[in-house]
C-alpha cells in the first residue's frame, strides 16, 4: 500500500521564544504532530518551517506531498506570498490541507477561502467540549460522541468563512460560546480541512482524541488522482478547431491561439 506523504509545516517561533511553549513541545508544535501522524502504518509524515529556504516547501517538495499540515500564528505576514500561490496551486491541483487553530488567519487559508475568516476569541485555559456532529464521517472514525479538553483557547462564533462543504465538529467552550470547530472544503481537486483546537500554551496535540482526528483527516484529505499538471491554464479554442463548423459572427477582440486572458 502507497504511504501517505504528509507534511506538518509549523512556524516555528513560540517554540523557541516561550520556555512554556517549549516545555509542552520540545520537538517543536510540528514535530509533535508529525509523530502522531507516524504512528499511523500508511503515513509518513516529515516536517517544514518557516525559517528554512522557501519555507521548506520548495517545487518539487510540494510535488510529492500528498497532504500538508499548517499551523501558524505569530507570522503569518512573513511567509512569502510566491510560496503562499505555489501551496494554492498544489491544493488546486489536488494537494490535501489541514489547517490547524490560528491557521484561521494564515495567508494560504484566507487565500484558499476568499473571506475574512475572523472569530472572537478568549485566552483562559477554559475547558472545551468537542461534539461531533457527523457520525458516519471518516474524520471522526474512533471518536466518542464528545470529549473534552480541559484546557483551550475560546475560539467563538462568528466565524468569518464561507459555508462549509461539511460541519464534522463543533465546540462548546466553558464561557458559553459554541464554534464550528471541524469543517470540510474542497478547492479544485483538494480537500481542505480546517480544525479550531491547539494553542500552543496548552498540551493539545499530546491529546489522543486530537491526534486521532489528525490521523482521520490526513487519510481522508489524501487524493489519489493524478495531479493536474497546469492549474491555471486557460487555453484558446480557434473557430477551426471546432468540433462542429461553426460561423464566426460578430466583432472579436482576441486572435485564435492567443493565450488566455487574465
Ligand atoms: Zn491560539
């Protein structure tokens, strides 16, 4: 069986700036998450930061991912917008991503979703209640039908993206606000899945359940169709070539065989 090439891209700052952060994460936030994902027989998973070249998420790295984790939050405006259209394109081409807490504000998710994609948000180690709302969905396999995390970041509605594909989760925080906590996209041929816990001043991603649902959505967020090669190709069809004769009427602001406009 292929193995599923993953990738958790972790920012990389409060791990080296935050003694607590760094106590809770030693291997850093990304390779705490690449673990769980290994544990997984048809996952390999590997990392990438902000601070290596492009990212770590060079051409011909994104080529042979099949899923890419992000999570980010103390950066987002310093990753380059190059390497934000070239993660665009991979998901457009069929590339799965997941996008982890306060990756709601990163650039590739906002890019991704076309909305503000804003919250409210409170930082008070409250505890959070995760419900599943989607029995049957290959996300949730293994989950009770809610579970708990005794410490988390308030994350509240509204949230400032567009209508789901699917709402898998939903959590209920201690100080009253619900938010949609797990939901589905598809962009071109990926699968996008955006997933609310994992402040890092917490031990979220030490929690099993968590790292179940992160097993779950690399799994299902894998495409196994081949890659569209050009994602952006808008080619010209001339009056010639048409399948039928067709009569050209009317006046044309474009040659046959030019190529797309944009
Ligand atoms: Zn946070």
């Amino acid at each position: 069986m292929k193995q599923i090439n993953a990738v958790v891209w972790g920012e990389n700052v409060h791990e080296r700036t935050n003694k607590i952060v760094a106590e809770i994460y030693p291997d850093g936030m990304h390779g705490c998450i690449a673990a769980a994902l290994n544990e997984a027989d048809g996952i390999n998973a590997t990392t990438a930061t902000l601070q290596e070249p492009e990212h770590g998420l060079t051409v011909e790295r994104l080529a042979e991912t099949d899923v890419l984790l992000w999570w980010g939050h103390a950066a987002h405006g310093d990753v380059e917008d190059e390497i934000v259209e070239r993660v665009a394109d991979a998901v457009n081409a069929g590339m799965g991503l997941i996008v982890l807490h306060s990756g709601h504000f990163s650039k590739i998710f906002r890019r991704l979703m076309g909305t503000p994609c804003n919250l409210s948000w409170r930082e008070a180690g409250e505890r959070e209640r995760i419900w599943v709302t989607s029995r049957q969905h290959p996300i949730v396999r293994g989950l009770p039908d809610h579970f708990e995390l005794e410490s988390e970041e308030m994350y509240g509605e509204p949230f400032g993206i567009p209508e789901p594909m699917e709402t898998v989760m939903i959590g209920w925080f201690q100080g009253g606000e619900v938010f949609r906590s797990g939901v589905t996209y598809r962009r071109g041929a990926g699968k996008v899945f955006y997933f609310q816990p994992g402040h890092e001043t917490y031990p979220t991603y030490h929690d099993a359940n968590i790292r179940t649902v992160l097993r779950n959505a690399v799994a299902w967020a894998y495409n196994p169709e081949a890659r569209i090669q050009d994602v952006n190709a808008a080619p010209n069809r001339s009056v010639e070539d048409a399948l039928e004769a067709i009569e050209q009427k009317g006046p044309r602001l474009h040659e046959d065989g030019e190529e797309g406009f944009r």
